[in-house]
C-alpha cells in the first residue's frame, strides 16, 4: 500500500505534535513552516519555562466550543497521555503543585525533544514556507483518480493526500501567528467565530491608576453588567497587577476574553465600557469585613491617629494614598475628627474599588485568542464536516483555556487527535496512545 500524503500546515505546538504523531502512524509527513524555525512560541510560554499541562484537567477549563465536544477530545488524550507523549520523547519532566514543567524549567527542552521527535519520525520540514492557499483537487496515480489537496505557497505548490491545518490564531503574531490559518480556512467553506484577543491585559479609563501603578495584591475581581443576574457575575480571584494604563495579573487574563466579546458586542452609538469592582480583601466576608471595620472604629478616640496612621498595614501604602484621596481626606488630618463617612468610605472602597474597562491589549500582548473555526464543523477526531481529509488542530479552533498550562494541553491533544486519524491508522503504531 502506498503512505498516506500529510500536508501539515504550521509549526508550533500542535502541529508539531500532530506530525510527529501521523509520522508514527506510517504516514508520509511534510510539515510547512511560514517562519525561519519551528515551535517559537513555546519558548514563551509560562515565563520561559513551559507549563505545558496540568494535573487538574476537564471541559470546564476551557471556552468555545460545547462541553461534551471537549469531553471527547480531552478523553482521547487527558495529562497523563500528556506525560506518556513527553516521556516517550525523552522529556524529563516534574510537577509543581499540580502544574508540569520540563525538570530544567526551561522551554528550550520541550522544544528540543519535539524537534528530535520530527527528526526521528521522518517528518520532512519545510521553513519559510508561507501557505497562501489549499485548494481540493483530483490527484491521478497509478491509473487512479482520487482527491487530494494542492497547498500553493511562497517556496513551490505540494500535493497531498490530506492536510491539517495547525496555522495558530492571532496571538503573538510575531512568533508567527498572523491569524492567516482563519482565511485558508475560511476558504474552504468553515465558518469563523469573531476572534478577540484573550489571556491579555486590560485597560481601563481612570488617570489615577499611574498613582498606583506596579502594586500587587491579592483580590476578587467582579465584572459588573447591567440587569445582570449577580448569581451568575463573572468573578475571578488571584494576584491582580496594578498597571498605569490598566489591570493585569491572573485574574485579569481569565476575565479578559468575555470583557472583550461584552465589548465587542456593545452598540456602535455607545461608548464601549465594562465597570469591574475589585475587592482587595477577598477573604472576608461581609459579616467579617463589619467586624473588622467596627474593631477598628472603637479604638479611633483612644488612637490619636492620624488618617495615613489610622488606615496603615491594611492594603499596599500606594492603595492606601489613592483611596484616602478618592475619599476626600488628607493623609496628615486627625482621623478622629474627620468626617466619619469619608472614613468609612475608605474602606469600602477597599472592597469595592471600581475601574472603567475600555479594551484590552492588541494581540501583541495577548498569549491566546478566543474564537476561530466553529468547532460544529469539525468532528472529535478533528475531520472537517465540510471537507473530507482536512483536519485541524491548535489555536485555530474556537478553544481556549485558562492559564496554567490548559492551552498547551489542548495542541498536544488536538495535534494528537489530527495526527492519528488523518494518517488513518487508530493511534495503532503510536506507543504512548492511552486509550487503545
């Protein structure tokens, strides 16, 4: 029988996987680079040193496409196939806290073991190689007609007998996601799900936020919408960066792809603002908040404090300044002569001090993208349902996930699931297939 020809469109974490995967499969794999090298945007990730997993794994990490969806495709290939894949690549691997890192804690290795793993596996590479199109087409050989794909790029046209398209999304275009996977697909008749950029930086409205700018604190951030159901707000917990232009830090990234789709959404004729409350005493509750606060208020006529003294080790000195000016009050003014209101105004806005969202950071900035090709026109063995023999894997599916390693999870698993079944084997010839 003559190899399956796989075309595999793009170079970084899941198409790699892919490649690797369908070249153990028996297949005949070329794999088409647009940049000078393969995987660069690994090397970025978690702060150079790679958290490509987690031990916490399941659908609910993840936006875009239907939970049942993801629950079949994480359950071919979960963290455990994750760790299997790696350590058969020669990974050495450990766990922090539930998170994987490669034992080096350097990006470099989990790169280098897939480069080997190409390497090994026959994969042909092509670098600077820039796809401009793949079309269908009828392909004669040995006396046979059956259809193939013509993929027409920069360095020549290359014929095969099924593609998977791994191009990534618009995030950090210059490690060579350019967003051009959407249009390639969008050609062929798949239906593109608006893009914005997600795990990003969030800028607000208010000038006084350079006041405050390189504070970090923990905090519960609340975002806030009108006739919104409170039951179902959008909430996120962690260490929030204080920024001159804006918010950051965990919390911010998980929140920053829906506050970008309510943004998107508004209506031309308003302005697009989303209200966020921070609450930076995010382990009270209300009733432990009033106790602190009235503990407080029955020392004030003993204290002789002033106001900067009365409000001091309660929140970062900078918090404290900020929230004592919003309040009205001066810093050096006796706090038990002061109007009790403003004081009490104080606190509040300790655990509710509110920001004006008016956008995010472009893609630049943004370590993933939320949208991309409807996953209702691809099947869990990531076939398009619109054509035959095309297959896709990584960014440019509609899912995303959270921080802490869930977005490398899903191009292993994606690549994986892409890999196996274009090469039509099963997984039969792949030894660290979890579930046979």
């Amino acid at each position: 029988m003559e190899q399956i020809r796989i075309g595999v469109i793009g170079g970084g974490a899941s198409g790699m996987t892919a490649a690797i995967i369908a070249a153990g499969a028996g297949a005949d794999v070329m794999l088409l680079e647009g940049g000078e090298r393969v995987g660069k945007k690994i090397l970025s990730t978690g702060n150079g040193k790679c958290n490509f997993g987690n031990k916490s794994l399941s659908a609910e990490d993840y936006n875009g496409a239907e939970r049942e969806w993801l629950r079949e495709c994480l359950g071919q290939f979960d963290e455990r196939a994750t760790e299997e894949f790696f350590g058969g690549l020669g990974l050495m691997w450990k766990e922090k806290n539930g998170y994987l890192y490669p034992y080096s804690e350097q990006a470099t290795a989990v790169l280098d073991v897939l480069r080997i793993g190409l390497a090994r596996a026959g994969v042909r590479v092509v670098t600077e190689c820039k796809v401009r199109e793949v079309k269908l087409q009828m392909q004669s050989e040995n006396g046979l007609d059956h259809k193939g794909f013509l993929v027409i790029s920069d360095a020549g046209n290359y014929h095969f007998d099924r593609v998977i398209l791994a191009c990534g999304s618009q995030a950090a275009p210059k490690t060579g996601s350019d967003g051009s996977g959407y249009q390639l697909a969008k050609k062929l008749g798949h239906r593109i799900v608006p893009v914005v950029p997600a795990l990003v930086q969030l800028r607000c409205r208010e000038n006084f936020l350079k006041e405050v700018a390189g504070v970090r604190a923990e905090a519960r951030l609340t975002v806030l919408q009108e006739r919104e159901n409170t039951r179902n707000r959008i909430r996120e917990s962690g260490e929030l960066q204080l920024t001159d232009y804006g918010i950051s830090g965990i919390p911010v990234f998980q929140l920053s792809r829906k506050v970008n789709y309510i943004l998107a959404a508004k209506e031309k004729n308003v302005s697009p603002e989303v209200e966020v409350s921070i609450d930076f005493l995010p382990d009270h509750s209300e009733e432990q908040a009033e106790r602190l606060w009235q503990d407080r208020i029955a020392c004030l006529d003993k204290s002789g404090l002033t106001v900067e003294e009365f409000f001091t080790g309660m929140l970062n000195k900078k918090l404290m300044y900020l929230f004592i000016k919003l309040a009205g009050l001066k810093r050096d003014e006796r706090a038990a002569k002061t109007d009790m209101r403003k004081l009490q105004r104080v606190f509040k806005l300790c655990r509710d001090f509110r920001v004006h969202v008016t956008g995010s950071n472009s893609f630049d900035q943004a370590q993933v993208c939320a949208g991309g090709v409807d996953t209702t026109q691809v099947g869990t063995d990531m076939q398009s349902k619109v054509v035959p023999g095309l297959y896709f894997a990584g960014e440019l599916l509609d899912v995303d996930g959270r921080c802490g390693g869930y977005n490398l999870q899903w191009a292993w698993c994606s690549g994986y699931l892409a890999g196996r079944n274009a090469a039509g084997e099963g997984g039969e010839h792949v030894s660290f297939v979890q579930n046979e």
